[in-house]
C-alpha cells in the first residue's frame, strides 16, 4: 500500500510542482475523477484489491487536505 504514493509521480508535471495552496484533485492527471473511478474498480479485482485500497485512502486523504488548506471538498 505504501507503493501506491507513487500516484503522486504526476507532480512533477505542474508548474510549479509544489503549490501549498493547490488542490490535486481535479487538477494532476492521476487525481482525476476517472481514474479514482477506475481505483474504486479495482478495489474489487482480488489480486489488486490492496493497490486499490491504498490509491482510494490516498484520494480520501488529498480531498480532506483540499478542505483544510482550501475550502473546497472533493467525495
């Protein structure tokens, strides 16, 4: 689970690639509404269920950073 932080690998394709004020929801490719549809999906793929399990963790927690830092809630 801890290998699924790797989504974050989409930073880097910001400009600039740290924004404190940012939400990645929404805004970095990996943390589109779609592709949390399709970790939500795997979830239910046995042999992938962890990976699934731990991108959908990392979504919950980066929307519940978007509420803190921004105002804005992401579910």
């Amino acid at each position: 689970m801890v290998a699924t932080m790797l989504v974050d690998v989409d930073h880097l394709l910001a400009n600039p690639i740290y924004d404190a004020n940012r939400c990645s929801i929404g805004f970095h490719p990996l943390h589109e509404f779609i592709p949390i549809i399709i970790y939500g999906v795997i979830c239910f793929i046995k042999p992938l269920r962890y990976v699934g399990i731990g991108l959908i963790i990392h979504m919950v927690l980066d929307s519940i950073d978007c509420m803190i830092s921004s105002g804005v809630w992401y579910v």
